[in-house]
C-alpha cells in the first residue's frame, strides 16, 4: 500500500476527506489543507482522475524525525530515489512549510534535500553531475514539530486546471472550490440549479460533471504519466472504467446567467468544452451519448425570477478585482437582497471575501464557512430556507411592476 497526501483549500479537509473514502481509500490523517490516506497503486492515478475537491496528490516517500541539518540529509538520502526518478530528471524542491521545528529556513532545507536527492542518484547511477535534460518533477517537504514528510508530486498542474476552461475571465472561481461549494450545499442532481453571476461558468460546469459522474481529470494528462513506474496499460483501464460509469440517463436543470453578455458567451465556451471532453471518454468505450449542456442566458440578477418551486440557487458574486472597492461590493450585496424575494423557496450558497457580507445582504446565514484557496481568504454562507420563512415571504411578497425573466 501507498500512502499519499492531497491538498485542498484551508477548511475543506472534512469534503475531501468524504471524498477519498468514497473512492474507497482509507484515511490517515490530516492538517490545514491537507489530507492523508492509504491506497493501492491504482490510488496513484485515479485519486488525481477522480477527485474533485484535490487541488494536488502526493506520494509519501518518508516520514522521519529530524532536528538538525545531518538528520535531514540522511532521511532524503536513505529514499531509493532511482525507482521514483528517470537518469534525465530535472528535480525542484518546489516548497517547503514548516511548523514549530528546529529547521526553519526554507531556503536552506531547499538546498539541503536538492543535494541529498542528487547525491544518492549520483552514487547508484555513477554520475557525477545529473542532465536535467528530461521532465520536472516537483518535491515538496513538510517539517511540522520536526517531523519530515517528503512528498513527491503527482498531479502537475493543479488539479484544478480541468481542461475545459479556455477562458476564465477576471478572477475566476477555483474549479476545485466550486466542487467543495457543491459538496457543502449537498446539492442532488435532481435539483434545479442557478448561478446569478456565472462568470466563466465554473459552478454550473462543475455541478453537470458532477450530475453526470464524470471523472474531472478525463480532459488532461498528470505529473505521474512522466514517472518511471508509470503504467500506462493500466492507467488507460482505470480511465475506460471511469468513462463507463458516466451517466446519460438523467435529466439535470442546470442554468447560469450574467449581466455581462460576453460572460455568459465564455461560460457556454467552456460549457462546450466540458461536455465534449466527456463525451470523447464515452466514444473510448463505444458510446456515442451526448451530456447535456447547462443553459447560459444574459441577464441582470434583479431581473430573474424563480423557473421552479425550490432548488439551488449557488453563486460567487463579484468583489475584489471583478467589483472594484468594498463600497461598490456592499451596494451590490444590498441589492442582492432581489433574489431572497425572488426565489422565496430556494437555498442559497454565496462565497465572498467580503467580511461584512450579511450587513450588507441583510439576512443571517444558518451556517458560515471559512475557505482559504492560495492567498484568498473567504467565507461561504448557506442559507437553508425552512417551511416557515419560505410561507413567509409568500406573504410579503409584492406584484412586481414588470415581469421577470425565467431562464
């Protein structure tokens, strides 16, 4: 068995964590931003094909104990590097995070596992000096109470670079934090959908691929496929299994809209290009089915208007560098206030970095989630409607002077 170690967003350990045992892997353990578990050489690829939630997977190479700067070489050294790397390897050490440990200056630890890696190669292969001529691959170590994990990248580019996504606009939502929203909401394909602000169409992509059962990874190529002990036979079963397991049997309600018209045409581009990613897995093995696509229309939020009794309504309003400063994001969470009275019988899931969010909105979230994806902190409020509010603002609702748009 191997042992590896996903990555996520701060505060997202618990869905990943659902997630990897849903594959059928056991957990381990986990800290901020990172969960462990064990798995078998299938694990290698598959976890990095399938999970939606992991911005990277690692393989553990070793856990060890060290406190000074021998300890560290001598740990990275003893690793049998040669099964893990090619002759023409080029290795970064490409971060290093440590926590209340002895060893402290990243710099210095770069340096250190650099040379112990390229030292033991060195000895087994009888070169003096490596050609770096070949791929990347990234280490990445971890000294937390100086205890050493040295991990070894498995994915690449981020996990969260799908494929599809040909144009993301300004700030576009992570797809891997549109995956965590989802899971949160514990949203059903059976029910309706909307995002008022779809931007780039991240969160409906991502809700269709996750309505359909298509593995996300499908549409790109990972870090591992440059190892040594790559299988490529088997990654290529492990692939065909996966596009056999998505469905085109279900009837999904899934809808974006934007007030900018030239969003809403990137969001159906890469809409398109999602489906037709998955649809290529299907004609792999046989299947000429089609996935559906999520429906884009151009439209301001106040101008919307609920198309079903209940459903989702799950959005990434603008701020920051899409909205300009913090007293034109309040204005627009004030006026947001729309689409409580407009979609009475809906949940609602709205992620913001904006503090004062619900001052602003108007209504106390039922649950409030802290999320940290790279250097953005910000927060996820739900809002589950009950029974009581949704009779309630049947009541106070008022006619409107002009009918709404039903997407």
């Amino acid at each position: 068995m191997n042992t590896l170690v996903a990555l996520c967003a701060i505060g997202a350990e618990k869905i990943l964590g659902n997630e990897i045992k849903h594959l059928g892997y056991k957990l381990i353990s986990n800290a901020p931003g990172r969960v462990s578990f064990s798995g078998d050489d299938d694990a290698l690829f598959r976890s990095n094909l399938c999970l939606r939630t992991a911005d990277r997977v690692y393989l553990q190479l070793a856990s060890y104990n060290a406190d000074n700067f021998d300890a560290l070489f001598e740990g990275v050294y003893s690793i049998n590097w040669q099964d893990f790397l090619k002759k023409d390897s080029k290795v970064v050490v490409d971060k290093v995070r440590t926590y209340k440990s002895k060893l402290n200056s990243e710099h210095s630890i770069q340096g250190m596992v650099h040379k112990a890696i390229y030292s033991k190669l060195g000895d087994i292969w009888h070169m003096s000096s490596m050609p770096e001529t070949g791929d990347e691959s990234d280490v990445r170590i971890y000294i937390d109470q100086n205890q050493v994990l040295v991990l070894l990248d498995l994915s690449g580019l981020p996990l969260h670079k799908r494929g599809y996504r040909v144009d993301g606009g300004i700030a576009p939502l992570r797809e891997t934090t549109a995956a965590v929203l989802l899971q949160e909401m514990m949203w059903r394909r059976k029910t309706p959908l909307h995002d008022p602000f779809c931007g780039s169409g991240t969160l409906a992509i991502e809700a269709t691929l996750y309505a359909f059962n298509v593995a996300p990874g499908l549409g790109r190529r990972f870090a591992i496929e440059n190892l040594p002990f790559f299988n490529q036979q088997r990654a290529l079963e492990i692939k065909q299994k996966e596009a056999e397991q998505i469905r085109t049997d279900v009837e999904v309600r899934i809808t974006g809209s934007d007030i900018d018209d030239k969003a809403v045409a990137r969001s159906k581009q890469n809409a398109e290009y999602a489906c037709v990613m998955a649809g290529r897995a299907l004609k792999s093995i046989g299947i000429s089915a089609h996935i559906q696509r999520p429906d884009f229309i151009q439209s301001d939020f106040a101008d919307l208007a609920a198309p079903y009794d209940s459903g989702l309504l799950l959005c990434n309003p603008p701020y920051g560098e899409r909205i300009g400063d913090e007293e034109q994001a309040a204005e627009l969470y004030t006026k947001m206030n729309t689409l409580w009275e407009d979609f009475p019988n809906w949940d609602l899931g709205i992620i913001t970095s904006h503090e004062l969010f619900q001052e602003s909105f108007g209504h106390q979230a039922n649950r409030k989630i802290s999320l940290k994806a790279g250097n953005l902190d910000t927060r996820f409020y739900i809002y589950n409607r009950t029974k009581k509010e949704i009779n309630s603002e049947k009541q106070k609702n008022k006619p409107k002077l002009k009918e709404k748009i039903k997407f």
